[in-house]
C-alpha cells in the first residue's frame, strides 16, 4: 500500500508531465523554432533570446536592434507571425528634417532622406522604414535639410541610371548661421536585381561617396567617407528647389535688403530677379516659369504672398491681409493650401484656394499649412491637426498667438493626422494617435509621404523622434 509520500511524489511528477505536454502543445501550435545551442555554446531556452522572446517579438515586431513603439491596426505580414504595426517609431532622434531624394518624376526611384540634428549624420529609409546610415561627418546644430535631384543619366550597357543628389544642410557654428553645400551619387537599375547592393528594379542606393553600406546590413561608420563639399554665403536664409530640380531660388540678405535670386546646383551661375526691403521672405517654387514669394508668418502682423514671373520680374499680389499666414502650394501649382488666424492670432485656419477659378474653400479641420503636405499628383493633402487649438500659451500666460507660441514651444498641440480632399476641402481623420497602443502625445513638426504614397513619415515636436504610419483602410 503507497504511503502518503508516494502518493504526493507521483501525484507531482503526474503535474509536471501534464505542464510539459501542454508547454510543448503551445510552443508547437505557435510555430515557435527548436530550442538550439547558440554559437557560444549558451542554451538559447525561455530566457531573453529563446522562444518565449521570440514569441513577444513576433507579437510585437518587436527586436532589440530595431524597437517598434505603437501597436494600433498592427496587422501580419511575410510569413509566419511577423506583424508591422501601423504606426511605429523608426528613429530616436533627435531628427532635425526630412528630404525626398529622387528624380522629378516621382514614384518608386524616390527614397527619403533623415538629419540628425546633434551630429548632421544623414540616413536613408528604406521601403519597410528601416534606416540606412549614409555618412559619418559631424555637423552639430542642424536645422533643415534640402535636397534636389536632377533626371537621372541612363547607361545603356548596365542599364542602370547614375545620378548626383545635392544637399545643403543647414546648421549653427558658434551662433553663427552656416550652409554647407555636398553631394551624394545615387544609382537606380532599369530591371532585375543590382549586382552591387541588390536593391529592388527601380530602387534607389548610395553607390560612391559616401560608400553606404548594402540595404539589409547594418551601418558601419568606418566603412561610410566623409562628405566633401563647399560652405555657400551665410547670408543665404532661405531657399527653395525649382521642379525639375536643375536650380535653386534663394533669399540673401545684402545691403540691408532682402534678394531673391536663383542659381544652379553648382552655386557657380547665379542671377538677382528680384529685391525688397523685406527681408524676411519665405520662398517657393511651384511652376518654372514663377516664384511664390510669402511674408514670415506671425498671428500678430497681416501676412501677404505674391507671384513672381521670372521672366518679366512681374509681382502679382494673390494673397493679402492674412494674419499667421503660412501657404503650402500644390506640386503642379494650380492650388495653394494656406493658414491664417483671426486679428488677435487665434482660431488658425486652412483654406484651400483654387488659382485659376479664384474659389476659395475652408478646410474644416483648421490648422497650420506647415504640418501639411500635397500628394504627388495634387489631388490630396494629409495634414496634422488638434480636435481643438489651446487658447491661452502656457509659456506666455497669455492668450495664445499662432503659429508664434507654436513655433517658440509655448504651445503643444495634440495632432490626429486627416485627409483632405484639394477639389472640395472634405476632411477624413486617418489617425488618431490617442488611440494607439501605447497611445502617443504627437505634435508634427515635419510631414513627408513615403514614395510609394501609402505611408507617411514624420518627425514628433515633442521630442524629434521620427515615426511611420501606414495608410489604407486594410491597416
């Protein structure tokens, strides 16, 4: 007869061989791999780096080297349980500008391109939002990024096509404003595979200067060159790149005036078309044919925006009387988008204004036509903006100014990001980060569509961490 021991001991190890079968049950069901020696001989079990990491990992989409942030609409792709969440950070920061990096013709040859702000290292997004570094010079205190890129050259035997992407970042040196001037070579394939880097037909890749690593690998700064360039005059404060992206328009402040001018990518050939006792200006390109010339925004002063015919040196006043005013126009220059405020600078509103039938229509959302940006073909615009505008500035304790307090970080907002319909001004909430998991406290300070147009990529005025959101009603 069992003693009263026995019967514990084999009522134990009964338990154990239970937990163990519906252990091995679970793991099999979730398509989790064997547990397997490491290469350093270390078990790689249920502890961080075995399966019950991978199993939050595969949940999440979640790896040490690369931390997703935001789980709302997170849906599976690729095989196995792989997910991408819809809207997730991609960098840390603190990201100082975007720029988009291919031809003028747009599509899936673009690529986007990042700035550090404390170190000026550039970084390349890939098509799934991961992050290629493409150079190791340090440039502190940058502010703004721009890049233009010419049509590329075709050559016919590697049917490849080589071209030259020209950079100015921007940046602070001792206090002092200072533009520096540098170039990358980009190599996009025709068809099939590239032999040097194995991107995608179409896709772009660094090829020389700096040698950027292969997509897919991770950075190495030893392998990366410095970049080599020019600083241009520091008394440039603001440019603007022409649409087949061959010249810039520029705002240099000379003998106590404001000059605008245009110049090639070289800044070798420049010519004057136009000077003002503002100095202030902030600079568009929309046609080749004219500029769009827009006063620096305050709530408190009437903004005003006119065209400039570069050829007759022609101002044709289009906008006037418009207090804050900010102004977005449309890649084929048929609509502005635009922002203005009421006489005490509140109440910020958008409005749509149709340039050939003079049609002016609100936008119902309200906001600011910074935290915008125009889809490829002009059809529509995704913006970010609050449910509601603070009314009073809590840096200033008063009554808040747009985009004044906005600007000088008086001021937070609490974006949810919409679509907006450039042919009526419908509106259509996309997103809204309170509603992701964790929710995210976002204030946009910069909006960029990824090149395939169904995706977004943006930097958080909070802390200038970079995020992706997908678009589409399937996530």
């Amino acid at each position: 007869m069992l003693t009263r021991l026995a019967k514990i001991i084999i009522v134990l190890i009964l338990l154990t061989a239970l937990l163990a079968a519906l252990a091995w049950w679970w793991f099999d069901r979730a398509g989790l791999p064997a547990v397997s020696e490491s290469p350093s001989g270390a078990s790689n079990g249920i502890f961080p780096g075995g399966a019950l990491k991978s199993l939050f990992n595969n949940l999440t989409g979640n790896d040490d080297a690369n931390p997703v942030e935001g789980g709302e609409g997170a849906v599976a792709i690729g095989t196995g349980n792989q997910v991408a969440p819809r809207f997730r950070r991609v960098a840390v920061g603190p990201v100082t500008d975007l720029a988009r990096v291919g031809p003028p013709t747009g599509g899936s040859s673009a690529t986007l391109v990042y700035l550090e702000r404390d170190t000026g290292h550039l970084y390349r997004l890939g098509a799934s939002g991961e992050s290629e570094r493409l150079s190791n010079t340090t440039i502190p205190q940058t502010f703004q990024l721009i890049a233009a890129t010419p049509a590329p050259t075709p050559v016919a035997k590697t049917k490849t096509a080589t071209t030259t992407v020209t950079l100015i970042i921007r940046h602070f040196k001792d206090g002092r404003l200072q533009n520096f001037l540098t170039s990358i070579k980009f190599v996009a394939t025709a068809a099939g595979l590239s032999a040097e880097a194995g991107a995608a037909a179409g896709d772009f890749f660094v090829s020389t200067n700096p040698l950027a690593t292969p997509a897919g690998e991770a950075g190495d700064s030893a392998s990366l060159s410095p970049l080599s360039g020019q600083f241009i005059p520091a008394d440039i404060t603001n440019l603007a790149v022409s649409p087949d992206q061959k010249n810039f328009a520029f705002l240099a402040v000379r003998d106590g005036e404001g000059q605008i001018g245009t110049v090639d990518l070289a800044f070798k050939k420049a010519a004057t078309v136009f000077s003002s006792p503002l100095r202030e200006w902030r600079i568009y390109w929309p046609t080749l044919t004219s500029l769009v010339l827009a006063t620096r925004p305050s709530g408190l002063v009437p903004g005003y925006a006119y065209r400039l015919d570069l050829s007759s040196k022609q101002l044709t006043r289009l906008v006037d009387r418009v207090n804050g005013l900010e102004i977005l126009p449309s890649p084929n220059g048929r609509r502005w988008l635009y922002s203005g405020t009421d006489e005490r600078g509140g109440s910020p509103f958008l409005a749509l204004y149709d340039l050939s039938t003079q049609q002016l229509t609100r936008v119902p959302t309200g906001g600011l036509a910074d935290k915008c940006v125009w889809t490829g073909d002009s059809t529509r615009l995704f913006c970010a903006a609050p449910s509601s505008f603070p009314s009073t500035s809590v840096g200033a304790g008063s009554a808040a100014v747009y985009p004044d307090d906005w600007l000088a970080g008086d001021i937070t907002l609490n974006d949810k990001i919409w679509q907006i319909e450039a042919a009526s001004g419908q509106s259509q909430l996309v997103f809204d980060p309170a509603l992701a998991s964790p929710a995210v406290n976002l204030d946009v300070w910069k909006l960029a569509l990824n090149p395939a147009e169904d995706g977004l990529y943006l930097i958080n005025k909070n802390d200038l961490s970079l995020w992706s959101l997908r678009l589409g009603s399937e996530f």
